[in-house]
C-alpha cells in the first residue's frame, strides 16, 4: 500500500501523467451500480421508490500515444446488467420478480447496451467519446454516465469541464490517494426543456448538488463513489416537496492479463482499426424520453372528466384537479385534437375548456382558440372575455400571447366590453414579460407604445379609462408622469383610476415629483379633489417612506378635513401603528408633538375605518387583509375596498382585492354631499384585481334613472365579478441525472374561484349592505419521475382545500354617527394531502404505496378593530326583524 502510494506521488510530482493511468496488457475487472431514488424531502432512502442497474464494467488500455503517455485510448464494456428494486420488497410488491434482464430492458437495448465504447483521455479529460451512431439514445446515456466517471483531475483546483450534464464548472480536493469532484450542476450549459411561474411565491425552489470521490491506487482507479442530489421544494408550503437522489458506484474487483496494445501514431487510424462502425460523439447526454403507448387521447381524458367541469361544481377541487389533468394532455395535443373538442362541447361547458386550452400556452394550443373565436361576433362575448383573462393569468406567456393580443386590438371587436377588457390584459402581459427581462422584444415595445400613444390621444373618458386600466397593470416606469398628469388634473372616476393605478406601483419608482403632486392633491393645493383620490394619495405618501414633515402636515390636516374622512385618516394611521407598518417609526416620532397628537383632534366621530391583519402567519408564507370603508357625511357608502396580500421574505402577491363605489347617491334620501362631490353622476360600481391582474370593473347602475330601476328591480342577488379556473403554480423541469437516466418534475396548482359581489339599499329602513362573496377550491399536484425508458419511478403529491370568505359590511344610516358592521368570516375548510411512491414497468406491472391525511380546518371570524365589534352589537340587536326587506 505504501508502494502505492510513493507510485501515485511520484508520478503526480514527475508529471509522468497528469490523468489515471493504466498498464499495458491488463484487464481490470470491475463493479458497476447507478441507484436512483425519489421521495419526500425529509424521509430516509430505505423506503423510497427507484432502482438499481448493476453489471460488471472490463476496461483495458488500447493505445498509448507515443509522444505522450497523458494521451491514452481506454475500452470499457459492460456486461452481466442486472436490474432490481434499490430496496428490499416482498416478491408481491416487486415489478421485476420473475422477469429476465432481456425481458425487462429488451433485447436489442441489452445487446446495445453491452457494445463497448472508447474513450480517448487526454491528462485525465475525456476527449472524445465513440460509440456507434444508431445507439438508442437512453442505453447511450448510460454509457455516458459511465464514461463521466473516468474524467478525472490529480491536482487542486477549477475547471470548467464537458461531461453527460453538459459544460460545468468543477472543483477538485487532492489528498494524497483521494480525490473529490465537486460539480456545480446550477453552472451546466445543456439543452434544457421546461418553465418556472412567473411570481415567486407560486414557483418551486430547486437545490443540487454533485460530489464524487476517487480513491486511486497504482495512479489508477479503485473505488468511485459518485451521488447527485436534486430537491425541489413548493415555496408557498416547503413540507411539500420532492427529492431526487442518484448514486453510482464503481469498484475494483480483479487485475488481469488482458489483450495487447494496437500500435498506431494516430488516434483515427487506431479506431478504424478497432471497429471501423465507431464514430465520436458528444459525451454531454440526449434528451429522451420514452413514448406513452396507452395514454388516452385527448378526447377521451376529456370525456372521463367533463362532468366535474359544469358551472355549478367549479367551487370543488375536484375541478381543480380535472383542470390541470387536462391542461397536461392540452400540452401533449396538436391544434386539430383541441379543435376537435372545442367545436363539439355545449355553452355550459364551453367557457372551462377556453379556461384550460388557453393556459396550456402551448402554441398548438394558442392557435386552436385563435382559430375558434370570432371577435367580429358579440354572442360569444362570455367566451372571448375568459379567453383573455385566461391570457391575463398566463404563467409563462409567450411574446406570441401578447402579439396575437395586439393584432386583435388593431382589428374588428364587435364588443365594446371586450375591447377594454382586452387591452387591460394586454397590460397584464406587458408586465409578466418585462420582469423576465423581455421589455425589449418587439411585440412589448409595440402593444408599449400603442397604449401610451393612445392615452395621450384620448377624448372620450371611456377610452382614457380603458387606458388607464391598461397602465394599472402594466406598471411601467414611462407612464408615471402621465398618472401623475391624469391623478391631478381630472375629475372624478379618471382621476381616481390614475392614483390607484400609482398606488400599484413599487415605492422605488417613486420620485420627488411623485411625493410633491400627492401632497398637493391631498392637501388641495391647486384645486378640490374628492375623497377617494385624496386619501388615495394620502396612503401613497405613508406607504413611500414619508418624511417627518410629510406625515406631521396629514396628521395637523386631521379635523380640518370632512366628517367621515376625518375618521378615516385616524384610523389608517392607528392602522399603521397597530400593524407596524414601515412608516410607524416616523409616525411615533411626530406623535410626540402636542400639536399633532391632541384629543381634539383623536376624538373625531365617524363610522369610516381602516384595519389591517393575518389570516396566516407561517414559516413559508404569511398572508394579510386589509379592510378600508369610507363613507359620505350622509352615511352612505362611498369606497369598500378588501385587500389579500401573501408575502414571503423575497416576494410579495396581491392575490385579490375587491373595491365597491358609490356616489352621488345623496339624493336619494335627501343628504347634503361632501365638498368636492355636489356634482357626481349616481353611480355604484365595482373593481377587481386577482392574483395581480386588474379585471374590466363591473357596473351596478350609473345614473339616476338606472339606479332607480334597478333598485325597483333588484332582487338581491350577488353580481358574479369573476368565475372560472386559473393556472396558478405551473413548473416544469428536465433534470439529466449523471447516471444516465432522465428525471423530471412537475408541479401545478390550480384554482376554480367565483368572487361575487353586491350592494342593497332599503330605503324604509335606511340600510345599505354590501357583501363579497369569495368562493375558492385550491388543487396542486406535484409529480417528480425518473424514466429510464424500460422502467419509471417516481413520487405524486397532492393538496386539495376548499373555502369561502365572506366580507360584509351593515349600515345603518337612520341617525348620525351612523351604525357599520364589518364581517370577514371563512367557513369550516377541508383540507387533504395525499403522497403516492410508485415503479412501473411497460408491460403495466406496477407497485404503488399511498399515504394520505384529510382534515376540518375550523371557520374563522377575523377580528377587526374592538370599535367594530361594539357596533355589531348594535346592528345586529336592531336589524333582527328588517334583513328581509331589500328593494
């Protein structure tokens, strides 16, 4: 050993070869096994699924440049492949009990699989790599994972080297007869396939790790222990997760007198002379992937699952999960297959087929929807409208998406509805391609300029609303002064649209010339301005890290302002308070002044409010709600505005908000309007955002006479803002594992939402009420694989909830201060997970181990301020005998 040891240090010192070294006429006789495993992130190896390919492995050197020993060509064989289950199993859960290797792998991969190859090792690097040119790709891949282990470095230090996962950086550790490789597999160059979500909370976060050792003996290779480590994580929920794990293994058994050298100058002419069918071949691997022969067509998937799919079961995960069942086979289908389906499915069902067509965002897929709606036809309206917010929800969106978008836009759309709703989505999909770097494309630069053109050349306030909309979705830096512009110096709906839609925005965005026009509007420098945009401007100047003066002028404001937005202004600063929110700090600083933090000025009376909270604080993610009402001096109501945000430490979502307005309704009961406010058209409208896609806001009634009739009419019923089905999570990774096989991993999640809202008045007994309705079904599925062509393994995981949040507000405006009750209240919830470990050969044969948990999680009344609560008390002791008297 010590012999050996001098030999591999001297011949390291001398330079002899700077590469493993083989003798001349020998044979080495060796052990070969490539393990591979798929299971939970945290569980042990010994009951994962997966396999074992073991065989024994004859390398001999062939030729020796005589000009240079570090120049050698080595043969390596396999032979006697066995393959098995990577951990024991009783024969009744073992899929390959009974089944020859031949059987199992077939016979024209084994005989290909156990043809030698060559490879040409130049210092220890492999050069060239030969084989024969109609290797089936997946035994060729083995191979190359094989052939990788023989590249090999005897000194410290990086490099950037090719090997089956493509050209990655390297780093070696030498000690004395040890060597350990290091791959970084994130720096590999090689062909890869797949997406991640556009939004970091909905994506998967990924980690891997390659290390290799070799222990050396002789200036050769005696043992090579080599393991890959893939882990995928859900970053909305880290518990659910996958892992991937493949080991090799190859050990020295016996040295033994082995064929002679082939003489030759040339390493071409040595070759020829071997076997004149070798040719040389990329060592970095194919991508394979083996063919689905019992896979239903897309037809009949559909048939098994449109029952799931009416309008009335989209609140249920099951029509979630047969959503994104059937996306996965959209992704696999030619444009006829879908049109096929398309063409033959009723009006019921229609609308959740555009759903799942549309977000395959296949270009198959993107062609068929195209090709089937008309624009020029406004009955079919209903589809055209989820088609484009399907678009909106896109995942990964393509610049075709927004290219067919545009091209539309320029062409005939027989609905005027459709036409503002399709370039608010337009918006949508200029931000989601812009934050993956794509604001430079052409079709971005063109849908960029026609909306900013057009704004600026609007007349008509309903073409500069749809502008707008656009913009609030867009968020780009260059529309910023034109907000600003529109925020100050219009009217009413316009005006408040431009500050919402600068209240989107990131605070780093925001200049000195952002800061100066928000006071003014505010404070009403230049002109009267109407509540709803001046408290608008007043949440942008404290959520924009307000400087001491800023916050001490809104607070000196308070009192000065009218009744209800004094009330309203108190409690968004108590908000911040309570909640912490960043500009609590300079708050409390200006608190302390005597002139600002008096009880005059704390003592306002009013029903307006402003309150923040949790609806769930974890380790992954935490999501918050905000609740703002602000009322008219009459009582009645002039903006509800609910907000969700769900937040990690690097990514925040706005994953709803639901905004009710009203105005100029004073004349109905005969109030006095606020200042500011004498001349407002009746209106009531609502606005939504989900998942931070602004959508078309819904109009109850505009003036006096719709409202009347409408009132006359209504019959109470919830106005639906949104239904349908949204691909939210949608990941997709190809991972080339270094013994050869192909992983990959899969995780979608899918929801099926209807948010309705409403607004009621009953004159007699002076009571308005709104509720928002949220009914939402969440299903993920998560599906990691490993397919070796002859053999599959892998891991499904799924999480299926189902739950409605109900946000009401009561008033009472019979007497002033008026009477409010707030109510966010969620329903009991069930929650399942379910893990399925599985192997499966072509022939069917398959074992699976399924565990699952199904629990109730309990409803919930999320508190609000304790001032709320007291007024509950009141409501609801005087509303007993009127609920049911609604016009």
């Amino acid at each position: 050993l010590v012999n050996s040891k001098t030999l591999f240090v001297f011949a390291f010192q001398t330079g002899h070869t700077t590469g493993p070294s083989l003798n001349n006429d020998k044979l080495y006789k060796f052990a070969y096994s490539a393990e591979v495993y798929v299971d939970q992130v945290k569980a042990s190896l010994q009951k994962s699924a997966g396999y074992r390919i073991s065989s024994g492995v004859d390398v001999n050197l062939l030729w020796r440049n005589p000009d240079n020993d570090d120049d050698q060509l080595i043969k390596i064989t396999v032979r006697d492949v066995q393959v098995e289950n990577v951990n024991e199993r009783p024969a009744a859960k073992n899929i390959f009990k009974g089944k020859s290797t031949e059987k199992i792998i077939g016979k024209e991969y084994l005989e290909a699989l156990q043809r030698p190859i060559v490879l040409e090792l130049v210092r220890g690097k492999v050069k060239t790599f030969y084989s024969y040119q109609n290797e089936p790709g997946f035994t060729q891949n083995i191979k190359r994972g094989l052939a990788s282990l023989f590249q090999l470095q005897l000194h410290s230090g990086a490099a950037r080297e090719v090997d089956i996962s493509g050209k990655c950086n390297t780093t070696y550790h030498v000690r004395q007869d040890q060597v350990t490789k290091i791959k970084a597999l994130d720096s590999c160059e090689i062909e890869k396939e797949g997406f991640t979500s556009h939004n970091q909370i909905l994506d998967v976060s990924t980690k891997a790790t390659s290390a290799t050792i070799y222990v050396l003996e002789d200036s050769f290779i005696k043992s090579i222990k080599a393991e890959e480590n893939y882990v995928l994580l859900l970053n909305s929920r880290r518990k659910t997760g996958a892992k991937i794990v493949s080991k090799q293994r190859l050990e020295l058994k016996s040295v033994q007198a082995g064929p002679g050298l082939i003489a030759g100058k040339q390493v071409a002419s040595v070759i020829k002379t071997l076997d004149s069918s070798y040719v040389a071949v990329s060592l970095v691997a194919d991508p394979v992937k083996s063919e689905c022969k019992k896979c239903p067509s897309l037809s009949e998937h559909w048939q098994s699952i449109r029952e799931h799919m009416y309008p009335e079961k989209l609140s249920k995960a099951e029509a979630a999960r047969s959503f994104l069942s059937f996306i996965q086979n959209i992704r696999k289908a030619t444009k006829e297959e879908i049109l096929q389906i398309i063409r033959s499915e009723n009006k019921e069902l229609l609308p959740q087929v555009v759903d799942a067509v549309t977000s395959a965002q296949t270009p198959a897929s993107l062609e068929a929807i195209l090709e089937f709606l008309d624009f020029k036809d406004a009955s079919t309206s209903t589809l055209q409208e989820r088609f484009l917010y399907a678009c909106g929800f896109a995942s990964h969106p393509s610049e075709m998406f927004l290219k067919s978008l545009t091209a539309k836009f320029k062409g005939d759309i027989a609905n005027e509805e459709i036409r503002e709703t399709l370039v608010i989505v337009m918006g949508a999909l200029i931000r989601k391609l812009c934050e993956k770097e794509g604001c430079k494309l052409p079709a971005v630069v063109e849908a960029k300029r026609l909306i900013l053109s057009r704004l600026e050349k609007a007349k008509k306030d309903d073409n500069v609303r749809m502008y707008l909309l656009a913009l609030k979705n867009a968020l780009l830096p260059e529309a910023i002064p034109l907000l600003l512009k529109y925020a100050e110096s219009e009217e009413g709906p316009i005006s408040n649209l431009a500050a919402t839609a600068l209240q989107r925005y990131d605070p780093s965005f925001f200049t000195k010339e952002v800061k100066e026009t928000m006071n003014r509007i505010y404070h009403q420098n230049r002109k009267v301005h109407e509540k709803t945009v001046r408290t608008t401007a007043a949440a942008i100047i404290l959520n924009s890290n307000p400087s001491y003066m800023e916050v001490k002028n809104i607070l000196l404001s308070i009192g000065e302002l009218p009744l209800e937005m004094n009330k309203y202004m108190l409690s968004m600063i108590q908000d911040i308070l309570h909640f912490e929110m960043p500009s609590s700090k300079t708050v409390r600083q200006v608190l302390k002044d005597m002139r600002a933090h008096n009880y005059d000025r704390f003592s306002k009376m009013g029903s307006s409010s402003a309150y923040s909270g949790y609806i769930t604080r974890g380790p992954d993610v935490s999501s918050t709600y905000s609740l703002d009402i602000l009322y008219s001096g009459s009582g009645i109501l002039r903006r509800s505005n609910v907000n969700i945000h769900i937040f990690n430490r690097n990514a925040e979502l706005h994953a709803s908000q639901v905004v009710i307005e009203a105005q100029g309704l004073e004349s109905i009961i005969a109030a006095t309007p606020d200042e500011g406010e004498e001349n407002l058209d009746s209106f009531a409208g609502m606005s939504a955002i989900l998942f931070d896609v602004q959508l078309r806001p819904v109009t109850f009634f505009q003036g006096y006479g719709d409202l009347m009739s409408k009132m006359l009419s209504a019959t109470g019923d919830p106005i639906n803002v949104v239904k349908g089905l949204i691909l939210l999570t949608d990941y997709s990774q190809e991972i080339q594992l270094q013994s050869g096989p192909r992983a990959s991993a899969e995780f979608l999640g899918g929801l099926a939402i209807d948010i309705s809202g409403g607004m009621e008045f009953s004159l007699w007994y002076r009571e308005s009420k709104t509720n928002v309705k949220n009914r939402v079904a969440m299903f993920i599925a998560g599906n990691t694989e490993v397919d070796s062509f002859f053999v599959k393994t892998g891991m499904e995981t799924t999480l299926e909830a189902e739950t409605t949040l109900d946000f009401i507000s009561t008033v009472q405006f019979s007497q002033y201060p008026f009477l409010v009750c707030i109510q966010m209240d969620r329903v009991e919830s069930p929650f399942r997970r379910y893990v399925t470990k599985y192997e499966s050969l072509p022939s069917g044969r398959r074992y699976a181990a399924r565990r699952g948990k199904a629990e109730l999680l309990a409803g919930n009344e999320y508190p609000l301020h304790q001032e709320n609560s007291n007024m509950c008390r009141k409501v609801f002791g005087a509303v007993s005998d009127s609920s049911s008297s609604w016009f």
